[in-house]
C-alpha cells in the first residue's frame, strides 16, 4: 500500500532567503492528524485554519527545507495552499473526489472527477 505521495507545487513556497521549494512529499492522514489539530486555540478560534495545521502534519518534505509545520502552509501562496488541499482529500480519499450527478437533459447518472484525473492535478 503506497502511504507516501510525491507533488509539485503549482507556485511553490519562497523562504526567507528567496529559494523556491515546489517538491514535496505528502503522507496519507491517520485520525490522529485530524483531531489533534481540533484542539489547537487558532482551529477553535478560526476554523478555517483547518487545513493549514493538518497540512502542516501531513507535508513530509517541501524542497530543501529541514522541516515543514503549520507556519509554512500558512505563508504559501493561496493557489499553492488550494492545490495542497485537494491533493489532501485526493490521496486521502483512495485516489479520487468523484461525485455522482445527473445529466440535466436526458436525467442519465455518472460519476464526475472533482479533483482532477491524476494526483494534485486541478
């Protein structure tokens, strides 16, 4: 079973000395990453930081940088941060966001790929 998938970010995350970083490596998200982050007081205070702090658990590598955390995700770019999102519930959903619809002409159902045909892809 693959646990660990390699991305590239669309922009990618500029560090303080201006290197770029856009290859990483993210992990498959176990229940602790999702409940630990709901007792953090700027998840309690601002839901939408959601994302940023289980990114920050679940990113094992980003470009040359000795560690990733929360503070990382939350100075990328608002693309980069979307992307990192979807390729979250991607890997974390067996592969894929499919939501089943209905054709509004002829009323015949199917599936549609929310996310993508490939990982991280937009």
């Amino acid at each position: 079973m693959q646990t660990e998938f390699p991305f590239e970010l669309p922009r990618g995350y500029v560090d303080e000395s201006g290197t770029v970083h856009r290859d990483g490596v993210m992990r498959l998200s176990t229940a602790r990453d999702e409940l630990i982050p709901l007792r953090d007081v700027r998840v309690q205070e601002n839901p939408a930081y959601l994302s940023v702090v289980l990114l920050g658990r679940v990113i094992t590598r980003l470009g040359t940088l000795a560690m990733v955390h929360d503070g990382i995700v939350e100075n990328m770019f608002a693309s980069d941060l979307a992307f990192l999102q979807d390729f979250y519930r991607q890997i974390n959903a067996e592969g894929h966001t499919r939501a089943a619809v209905e054709c509004p002409h002829c009323s015949e159902p199917f599936e549609v790929e929310l996310g993508g045909s490939r990982l991280g892809e937009s």
